[in-house]
C-alpha cells in the first residue's frame, strides 16, 4: 500500500514525458502522490492505488491541469538602477552612442550594482522572482555578469546562493564575469579575460559558488578566441559551459560551446547549420530568448527548422536584464515562443521545463515522472496549449515545490 504526503486526484496531466508518446506526455483523468518531496506515483483515475484515504491530506482537482513547475534556464536578475530613462530617451531621438557618451548603457548599470550591497541585491531579486512564482516558476537561472570585478562578481553570486537558500524558488548560479568589458580595462580585453581566468574562476569555483559559466560570445562582447580561454578554464575545473552565442553575428560561438560539451547556446538567432549539427552531436540545447529579440526590435529569425530536423532540444527564457529584456515573465515568453518564433505550443511548454532543466544540466526535475521532484503546477485551463495562448490571465491554481504547497 502507498503511504502518500500527498494525493491529488481528478487532474489531467501534462507529463512532458517523452517515452509516453502523445502530445505532451498527457494522461487524462488522472492522480499523482507525493512523498517526502518527490512524485511517488502518477497514472490514470481508473488505475489508482490503494492508499489510506482517511489519513492522507487530498487536493481535489476537478479537471485542472498539472505541469511540471516551470523553469526559467536564462536570467540576469541581479542587478540595480533603471534604464528607463534611457529608453524614453531613445524614443525621443537620442542615439545609443549620445546616451553612451553620457555613461549609459550596461556602464550605468554596473555603476548601479556596484554601489549596491548585498541585501538590496537580495531584496530586488526576491521581487522579480516572486513575479516568476506567481507564474508556476519553480526554477530559475540567476547569472552574475554586472558587477565585472572579483570582489563585485563574488557579491553576486553570493546572492544568489542566498536567494537559493531562502526563495521558495530553486536558484542556480551561473557565473558570466565575461558579460562585458569593465571601464578599467577599456581597450583591453585579453588583459580583463586573464583577470577571469586566472582571478575569478579560481576562486569561484573553489567557493563553490557557480554552477556554470557564461560568456558573451559577439563582436560588441568577447572573440571566439577569448570565449575559448574561459570554457578552457572552467572545463579545467570542473564547472559546465554555456554561451551567449550568434545574437547579433555569427562568431562561431556555438560550435565551440558545443566541442565543449556546454549545457547550452543562448539567442542563436545568426546560428547556421554547421553549428546546429555540432550543437546536436554535443547534446547541447538551444536556448531561445524571444524576448530580446522583440525588444531590440531583430528581424533575423533562430533557426527553428534546422534545430528540429536535427533534433536539437529547445529551451525558451525570458533574458530578463534591464537593457535589452526589461520583461520579467515566462507566460509572456511561451506566448512571444510561438508568436514570434513559430514554435508550436508544445515545443513552447517543453522549452520551460524538459529543456529548460536539460539547458541547466537538472536531471531531477522537469518532467512529471516517478522519482523526480514534486515542483508541481496546476492550472486552470482546459489545454495546455492555453498555456502559450493566452497571456495576461493568472491561470495558476496552485503551485508545490519539494511537495510543499507554496503560497504565491
Ligand atoms: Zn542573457
């Protein structure tokens, strides 16, 4: 007999489970049981166990859906100030260079998390990600990448280990020093990749404080060759790869990611077929962050096509950052998925949780499956499909993570 923490009966399930075989794993007229944080059975109404009824507490579904939580794979939520100002500013007819000049740009948003301590860090990235719990995210990337100096780069991913510790949501760490070039190091960038390579990712990785590394692979960011240095280093001590890779022009960025075995390559919109090929010989996913792509106003599409005739997995993120994706939200993303990308809406939910936990390297989570984690949505909806359709309407019923009942 199942002795459950949990029963919720009368649900319909979208499992995400490929070996299931239909359209998004699903199970109709169907149960799942917790227990001590993870799924201990799932299958059909008709087939339920036995279990002690009168002692088990019971949610009653009443035809919701269940989804594995969901999970944000791409994020920069670790950051101080406002660029909003800056973006009335480009509406008004001031160039990017004029506002630059001025110290704009990422440079006053580095200024900006610098001057910030740690707490205020916390409490504003607590805020965005309660945005991404009130929205079934049960997992969400953090990447550090504004502060650009060992003592600034460690404060952040400090955070971020706070926040994994005391969010509801789980929080992985990726350390991306390579984001962008300090103002000490203007005109030398071998000199600040040195300073990553052999200041940072040493000390990081002996803090244990990242759980991947992240370079910005573009001619307005770091060269191919630059790219390399880091993944060579953190390869050597012992931490997975990823790359925010062909956003703007292709530099090949993907590819190397991909002989680095990397978890995943980001944006991708100037992919082309010899890195889709690389990338679905190294398992490495596909990250697409149609957010950017809509703010910056890009007309080059990612290649979707090539990426499923290849069977390359895709992810879907929000990016959220304040320059080029002030757009904290993973139902606005599934939507802008299928709207702006073409994605089907199933390739849009497996983005935010099969693939999203593939492009993170979680094994444990994802899917609805006996054994994974109990991060568990139920929706109001009478599709999933819905779920990528419709925006704007808080369709959440209840969301667990670890099994426990999280209030949002
Ligand atoms: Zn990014």
């Amino acid at each position: 007999m199942f002795s459950p923490d949990l029963v919720i009966l009368n649900v319909h399930l979208a499992t995400m489970d490929e070996e299931i075989g239909n359209g998004y794993g699903a199970i109709e007229d169907g149960a799942l049981f917790i227990k001590d944080g993870k799924i201990e059975w799932l299958g059909k109404m008709a087939e339920l166990p036995e279990f002690d009824a009168l002692a088990t507490p019971t949610v009653q579904g009443k035809g919701a859906w269940l989804t594995p939580g969901l999970i944000d794979c791409h994020t920069h939520i670790l950051f101080s100030g406002s660029r909003a100002q800056e973006f009335e500013q480009r509406l008004n007819g001031v160039s990017y260079q004029e506002i630059a000049a001025q110290g704009g740009g990422i440079a006053s948003t580095v200024r900006a998390t610098r001057q910030a301590d740690k707490e205020a860090l916390f409490v504003l990235a607590k805020t965005r990600l309660n945005s991404l719990l009130k929205e079934g995210v049960t997992t969400a990337e953090s990447k550090s990448g504004y502060g650009l100096d060992l003592e600034n780069e460690f404060k952040l991913l400090e955070v971020n280990r706070l926040l994994d510790e005391h969010h509801p949501i789980s929080v992985q760490s990726t350390f991306l020093g390579a984001h962008a070039l300090p103002p000490e190091y203007k005109g030398n960038a071998d000199g600040y990749i040195e300073l990553v390579c052999e200041q940072m990712l040493p000390k990081v990785a002996k803090a244990n404080l990242a759980d991947a590394v992240d370079v910005f692979c573009e001619n307005v960011g770091f060269s191919y060759t630059q790219t390399r240095k880091v993944f060579e280093k953190a390869q050597s001590l012992g931490l997975p790869v990823k790359c925010h890779a062909e956003q703007l022009s292709n530099q090949h960025g993907s590819e190397l990611v991909a002989e680095f075995s990397g978890l995943s390559a980001d944006h991708i919109e100037y992919l082309d077929e010899s890195g889709v090929k690389a990338m679905a010989r190294a398992g490495t996913v596909a990250v697409l962050l149609p957010t950017a792509y809509y703010f910056l106003r890009e007309t080059q599409q990612p290649p979707i096509q090539l990426l499923r005739n290849n069977n390359v997995p895709m992810a879907l993120a929000s990016d959220f950052n304040p320059g080029t994706a002030p757009l904290c939200s993973l139902r606005l993303v599934l939507n802008m998925g299928c709207t702006l990308f073409r994605l089907t809406p199933e390739e849009a939910l497996k983005g935010v949780t099969i693939n999203g936990a593939k492009a993170l390297g979680l094994k444990d989570r994802g899917v609805l499956k006996v054994g994974m984690r109990a991060d568990i949505a139920m929706w109001n909806i009478d599709h999933p499909s819905q779920l990528s359709y419709q925006f704007g309407v808080n369709d959440l019923l209840n969301l667990w993570i670890l099994g426990k009942l999280t209030q949002c």
